[in-house]
C-alpha cells in the first residue's frame, strides 16, 4: 500500500487564520516569544532562552508558545528541558494555542511561527526576532517561498547583527534593529595547551547545514593536509563518521561546549564558514586564544574585521592559502589570536539583551497600537 504524504499537516503552521489571546488587559513589560519546536543543543534556541533570562532579570516577564510541537508533547515536559539544559526561565511555556496570555508584544522567532503570530488578534505589537536570512537554508522552491513572505508581514525586526537589519530594511522595507553577539566567558576562555609543538586546525564540521559549508570545508583541509603533512585537524559538530576523510582527522563529533572549548584551546587556527548570517562560533573560538579564518562577505564583516580574524574570499586556493600561511607564521599567528582574544572579552550577553530592550522600547514607540486592551 502507498503511504500518503500530508502536505497540509506538515506546512500546518501556514494556515493558522485566528490565535486569540486571553481577554485580560495585557501588562506592559509582557512578551509573548513563539518558537519552533527544539532539541537539546540548539544553537538559535540558546540565544532565545538566553535572551529571555537576561529579559526577566531586567523585569520583562516572559511566556513561551511552541508552534507545531513535534519533541516535546506538554508544556511541563519542554519547561523541564529548558531549565535543565538551557536556563532556568520563570517563563510558562505553552504547546499550541489554547490558553495563551495577554501581552504587549508578541515576537516570531522563525518563518515557521511568523504565520501564527501574523494571525494573532488584538492590538498586541508584533516582533520579529530575526537569527539569520532563512529563505537561503533552502533551495528555491516552498519553503524559501514561505520564510520569503514573511517579511512581508509588516512586523518590526530585532535582528541578530547589522547585516540582517540593513537587508531586511533595504529590500523589505522592514523597520529594524540590530543587536550584537555575546560570549560566555565563563565557558569560552584559553585553557592550558597540551602538546604545543602539534599544529593543529579546528573545522566547524555541520553536514546538515548547509551555510556552513561542510564540502566545502573538507577541500580546504585536504588541500593544507598536502602542503603541510604533519597538520592535525579536529572536526566537531556532527557525526561524520560515514564520510570519506583521506587525510589525518579526530571526528569528535557532538560534544558539549565545555569539551568544545578545550578543543579550541587546543588548536592554532580555526575554520568557520558562514555563508549566510555570522555563526557564533568565531568569537567563542577567539575567546579560547584560537586565530580564525573566514570567508568574507557583508555577513560576516558587519562584526568580523582583518584586524581580529583572517578573512578571505570563499576561494578553495584563498582559505587553504589562509591556514597555511598562519600555521607557518607564528608571530602572524600568536598576534592574531591574541587580537581576536581581547576582542571576544569586549563582547557580552548582558550588552545584547539592554540592546535587545532598546529594540522593545523603539517597537513600542514606532508601532501604531490601540491602548485598548492595555492594563494601565
């Protein structure tokens, strides 16, 4: 018997006409966060969660709605994983639509949920807390489609890094903020080298995502693997194993951040590509004393410059070139890192979430709202 594929059960989301909230006057200071469903180890759910704890130690109170729930099938179970595993967020969670809250703000946190926050009703002020250009994770067709309108919604942006918010303002007419990166300093700091006579070159190795440019990735270190034959490389980030690898490598794998930042103190330069949105993972691996290189591009440079990291063009000849040449010069190397170190410590979550504020201060005044509905 032939299986039936459901189009309209998976791309649900899309067809949500009316989210009503509570009929209580909604307080100010209150946000309504919806987001995708997660698994443990998230990237785009840490910085949500982050930015949700600092929030609520600056008197923001928070309310979490997971559109679509596919891992989680209560509120209690996926309030437990946040807590255990992300932060200890006083924020209730919701799974569906049912019960919700009153509150000033509502924010979309991927293309996926911005359909059902464009269907809430009433005058709550609508947000758009935008990681990354998500219409380029797919190839042209229903999905790039959907995440494309939904910049179209007219919801105000706080976007992760000046380049999103100057391409969303420019090409959609979005009102935007920008906020910057932080480091968890606790976490991402140099640890003691083992074995410092091995050179040694970390590669940020995601196959299941695309913009960071696994394929690519592996050519470049091929290419540095034949031109310096004693170089070691440690790939993390995923399971690799079923991948052909003709050089020398340690496949680590997914591993923790605390085991992710030894890593990084353990090597002289790193590779990190993005392709779309700046990863995190470059100031992190700063923050540890490791150089980074990088492809250029508008994505990347709103924060990364030549004088923290080495930015080239996404050739495989120009990035290849760029490890060699900082794993043969050990001045050039040392003075990089130790660059891009003491500017990973300038930068701090604490200063993203007071930014993340001004961006709810701005929306308050910049979106026209009745007062109807609103406590005094």
């Amino acid at each position: 018997m032939l299986k039936s594929r459901n189009v309209f059960a998976t791309y649900d989301f899309v067809r949500v006409e009316r989210v009503q909230l509570a009929p209580q006057a909604a307080r100010p200071n209150t946000l309504l966060w919806f987001i995708p469903d997660f698994n443990i180890g998230s990237g785009g759910h840490q910085t949500i969660f982050r930015t949700i704890w600092h929030l609520e130690r600056m008197g923001w109170e928070s309310g979490i709605v997971i559109v679509s729930p596919s891992v989680h099938a209560t509120a209690e179970a996926a309030h437990h994983d946040i807590c255990a595993h992300f932060f200890p967020l006083k924020a209730k969670v919701y799974v569906g639509f049912e019960g919700l809250p009153n509150c000033e703000f509502v924010i979309a946190t991927g293309w996926q949920t911005a359909y059902p926050v464009r269907a809430v009703v009433g005058p709550v002020k609508k947000l758009y807390f935008v990681q990354d250009f998500e219409p380029s994770f797919y190839p042209t067709g229903t999905e790039s489609v959907l995440a494309d309108n939904t910049y179209h919604f007219g919801f105000f942006g706080i976007t992760a890094g000046g380049w999103l918010a100057r391409k969303l303002k420019a090409e959609y007419g979005m009102q935007t903020h920008p906020i910057s990166f932080g480091v968890d300093h606790e976490l991402y700091r140099q640890r003691p080298r083992r074995e410092p006579h091995i050179k040694r070159v970390f590669f940020y190795a995601r196959p299941p995502t695309p913009r960071r440019a696994f394929e690519f990735g592996l050519l470049v270190l091929e290419a540095v693997s034949r031109k310096l034959p004693d170089t070691q490389f440690i790939l993390a980030g995923w399971d690799v194993g079923d991948y052909h690898i003709p050089f020398p490598h340690l496949a680590a794998g997914v591993i923790t951040p605390e085991e992710l930042a030894d890593v990084f103190s353990q090597c002289d330069a790193a590779l990190v590509m993005s392709l779309t949105n700046l990863s995190l993972m470059p100031l992190e691996v700063m923050a540890a004393g490791c150089a980074v290189v990088s492809n250029r591009g508008e994505c990347v440079e709103w924060l990364l410059h030549d004088d923290v990291a080495l930015l080239t063009d996404p050739t495989l000849e120009a990035l290849s070139d760029a490890l060699c040449r900082l794993l043969q010069n050990d001045a050039e190397r040392q003075a990089l890192a130790s660059r891009g170190q003491e500017f990973a410590r300038q930068q701090h979550w604490q200063a993203s979430a007071e930014a993340f504020e001004q961006g709810l201060l701005a929306a308050r005044k910049a979106i026209p709202a009745s007062t109807e509905g609103m406590a005094p």
